[in-house]
C-alpha cells in the first residue's frame, strides 16, 4: 500500500491510442492477455515467448498493484461472430454475397474466412474496415467507462504535434507554461464528450450533406511514447506497435494487415494483372515482328518498352502495331465506269498469266 501512495497523479487526462486499444481489443483471448495501466496509460501484453523468470517477475508485480492494472476484456466468440453478423446484417446489400458469408460465419475458422473473403471483394473491404472500426470504438469506450478512466485518443486531438508531446512530458506537474495550460484544458473537455450519449450512439450530422469530393485519407501526425513510471519487471512487455488504421485487422492470427495479406490464398502467385497483359502484348508485337519480312530494323523493342511507360499506353502501343503490318490493297472504285475498267484490268491481268504459265510448259 506504501508503494501505491507514492505514485504520482495525472494532471490531465491520459493520452491513448486507439488503434493500439482496437488491435489488443481483437487479440485479447484465452491464450493472449493485455493489461492497462490506469496511471500513465501504457498497455502491456503478456507475451509467453519470454523466459519464465521474466514471466513471473511481471506476475508478481501485477498483484502486488492490482489496483493500477486492469485486465483488457477477451473477445469471445459471440463478439466475434456478432461483429460479423451486424456487418453482414447492417452493411452487405448483395443477396448472394449475404448468404455466402452467413454460411462462413456459421462454419469453422468463421474469423479468418470471413476476412479472406471480405478482401477478395474490393466493393465489401471499405464498408468493412469502416463498421469495424465503428463497433471497435463503442465498445472500447464502454469499457474504460466501466472502470471509470480518464482519457482522451490522440487520433482524435486536433493539437500540434510538440503540444501533445508537452502535455505527455509534463503530465504529473502542477505549474506548466500558458500553452500547455490551455491545451489541459482543451483535452479535459475533451475527455468528458466520451462520457455522453453520442459517444455510444453517434447519430449522423443534420443538414444539407457536404459537396462530394475526392476522399483524402490522412494519417495523424502521432507524438512519441513517452512513460516514466513502468516498473522494471514490465518494460520488455510494453505494447507500444506503430498501428494506423489501414495496418489494424480483425484476424486473431495475424498481427498486422500485411501479414493477414501474405497469407491469404495465391497470394504470392498473383501479378498485377496490367503489367501481365502489357507483357503479353509486348511478347506478341515481338513475335509478330520477327515474323514479317521486309520490316526494316525500326528499334521495335524499345518503341514499344517507351510506349508502355508513356501516358498514351495502348494508343502508342496500337501505333507501333499498324507500323507492323503490310499496307492494305486500295478498294475497287464504286462507280460503275471505274468498276468495269477495274474489272476488266484484271481479266488482262489474268490472262496475261495464264499465257506466261503455258509457254514455260511448252519450253
């Protein structure tokens, strides 16, 4: 009880990030344990690859401070398939896509083939990352309500950089500068929108709805950890990954979208399918080249490699083609003088041919 008096107190509330809560959320299950710290707001996952010393060092210290450690809530498997039945449910407007994914929830490895499937249809991966996302939130905010946490996510602070950083550096002082005080201030008001209704039943904007405009997706400028008062027996087992929100993923499996990726079915096999047809044609222009005769040394190889990389891609490439081919025989005229005088050069023609077959046979 000594030691936990003489911890120091927050003078503003504790700065989180989201993204690291929603994956821990995720993994958190009968074989991963995540802890948070209620007083500086560090996570720490209990990473059973370490060595038994390390392993009972850090038990023993989260009993000795029960209190400052709270257990992260492990996702059942009703969460799960729950999040994936409101999705399906709430976001899935094709009927054949809906059964499809009914069917693999309700089968085994529901999580990882859910997800292989939702990544094989580009139209379903948006609406996705964007409901779980939602979801994640609600229910991390209902749990630090639950145990009474002050917080606030850095994602959503619209405060520089090296502000954010100050108030990170300084969070058990009493006296800081103007502008760290009225950035307390900013993030304390803040921390109380968590607490509202809206913060679990976000409701849309009313109004007219904004001009459509193209969608720019920006990462927020995120400030360094810093944390002072990690026991010693817990620093190996900090969880402080460098998740954004295209990196964090529903998989139990994987740790991160790009690892989730790699292993999904063919695909190490799979090639960007323009650069596939683009050499397929390049291959063909190059056979066909070989083949005709007479077709003077024109480079065609490099022609046809500028073309490619030209901002007039096929239209080059069909240029270079028609340059390939024997010219077309003219058309016969279409008046009918024209067509009598063609036809009967032809039958000149011919007969003149047949005249010159039958004196070589004769010789």
């Amino acid at each position: 009880m000594a030691k936990a008096k003489s911890l120091p107190q927050a003078k503003s509330p504790l700065i989180l990030r989201f993204h690291r809560f929603m994956d821990a959320f995720s993994k958190s299950d009968d074989e991963r344990d995540f802890y948070l710290d209620r007083l500086e707001g560090f996570l720490v996952y209990v990473d059973l690859d370490k060595s038994e010393e390390e392993l009972e060092a850090f038990d023993k210290e989260v009993k000795a401070q029960a209190a400052r450690f709270v257990m992260v809530p492990k996702m059942t498997f009703f969460e799960t398939k729950k999040f994936m039945e409101g999705f399906v449910q709430e976001k899935v407007y094709d009927i054949d896509v809906k059964e499809k994914l009914l069917d693999l929830i309700s089968g085994k490895e529901a999580r990882e083939n859910f997800l292989e499937f939702i990544y094989d249809h580009v139209t379903e991966i948006e609406r996705w990352q964007q409901y779980y996302h939602e979801r994640s939130r609600i229910r991390i905010i209902e749990w630090l309500r639950t145990i009474d946490f002050n917080f606030v996510f850095e994602e959503d602070l619209e405060l520089p950089k090296a502000v954010v950083q100050g108030l990170k550096n300084q969070l058990f002082q009493d006296k800081v500068a103007k502008d760290l005080q009225a950035a307390r201030q900013i993030i304390d008001a803040k921390s109380k929108v968590y607490y509202s209704n809206e913060a679990l039943n976000p409701r849309p904007k009313r109004g007219r709805p904004p001009k459509q405009q193209q969608k720019v997706e920006l990462e927020p400028q995120l400030s360094e950890d810093l944390y002072t008062q990690v026991p010693a027996a817990m620093r190996s087992f900090l969880f402080m990954p460098d998740f954004s929100s295209s990196t964090v993923t529903f998989s139990a499996k994987f740790d991160t979208e790009a690892q989730f990726l790699a292993s999904l079915k063919g695909t190490t096999t799979k090639v960007d399918t323009r650069l596939e047809a683009l050499s397929q044609r390049l291959e063909s222009l190059r056979h066909l080249s070989a083949k005709i005769k007479g077709v003077p040394d024109l480079g065609d190889d490099d022609k046809i490699i500028q073309a490619i990389a030209s901002d007039e891609g096929d239209d080059a490439l069909s240029g270079i083609a028609k340059g390939l081919f024997p010219k077309k025989r003219a058309a016969p005229p279409k008046e009918a003088k024209e067509i009598g005088e063609y036809l009967a050069k032809k039958r000149q023609a011919k007969v003149k041919k047949v005249s010159q077959i039958t004196k070589k046979k004769k010789t």
